[in-house]
C-alpha cells in the first residue's frame, strides 16, 4: 500500500553539501516528496523525536549534533517506501553499511561519540505517522 515516510537529512548531510544528492538519490528510486523544508531542531522536538533513545549513553552527543546546524526534513510517499528508503540508507554505522547505500557511499566514521550518518529515516508505519507529525506540526 502507499505509504510515507519522515526522512530527515541531518546537519551533517546539510553542512556537507549533499541535500541535493540525497534527495536525488531517493527521488531516482522513485518515490515522490509529498512534503519538504530547512529547520532548525530543537531540545524539545528531539526529545520527542528519539523518545526511545533518552537516557542512552548517546542521547547528549546526538542532540547536540542534531541541534549543530540545520537539517532538511521531508516526507516521501510510495508503495513499501518505509522498508525501501531503509535499504537506500543503509546500516546505522556508515564504515559498515554497504556500497551503493547512502551511508556507504557518502558517509564514515569521524572519531566522535555519535554516529554521523547523513540521514534518518522511520522505520514503521507508525513510527511514520508519528514523527511525521513531530516535524510536520
Ligand atoms: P538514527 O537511527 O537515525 O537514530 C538514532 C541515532 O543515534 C542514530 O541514527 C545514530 O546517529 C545515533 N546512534 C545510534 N546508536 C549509536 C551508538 N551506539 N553510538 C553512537 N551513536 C549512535
């Protein structure tokens, strides 16, 4: 069935230049942008956003990167598009996720405490709707 999905290209996507080839990347696939803008996050709606991670070791230097600059959040729409655009990105860890994915081609390991990893997609139908509504208010 038609699904969407919440994709969000983090600050270090944007600072990177790779809004555009990412963006492109998911569009050549095939799915449509249904909605698409430049925010700044805040504390607020990261606490929302990564619910499940609050209190991991991770949490602090996450939010700070997510906070460092800003991110491009957009809705894509198709058939199976949640499952399709996790197997685009790739694993979480970029040094592992494979060639031809997002994060194996475009992205690495830095030497810092959060993984850097270009992008973020839901990874359910509900998780969708969710946070969906978190950055599209
Ligand atoms: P994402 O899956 O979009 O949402 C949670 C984010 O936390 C993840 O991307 C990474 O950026 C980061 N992350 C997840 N697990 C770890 C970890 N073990 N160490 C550092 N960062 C992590």
């Amino acid at each position: 069935s038609v699904e969407r999905t919440l994709v969000l290209v983090k600050p270090d996507g944007v600072s990177r230049g790779l809004t555009g080839t990412i963006l492109s990347r998911i569009e050549a696939k095939g799915y449509t942008i249904a909605e698409l803008k430049q925010v700044r996050a805040t504390r607020e709606v990261l606490e929302e956003h990564y619910a499940e991670h609050v209190g991991k070791p991770f949490f602090e230097p996450l939010v700070e990167f997510m906070l460092s600059g800003p991110i491009v959040a957009a809705v894509f729409e198709g058939q199976r598009v949640i499952e399709g655009f996790r197997s685009l990105a790739g694993t979480t860890e970029p040094t592992a996720a494979a060639p031809g994915t997002i994060r194996g081609d475009l992205g690495r390991d830095w030497g810092v405490k959060v993984q850097q990893n270009l992008v973020h997609g839901s990874d359910s139908a509900e998780s969708a709707e969710r946070e969906i509504g978190i950055w599209f208010a």
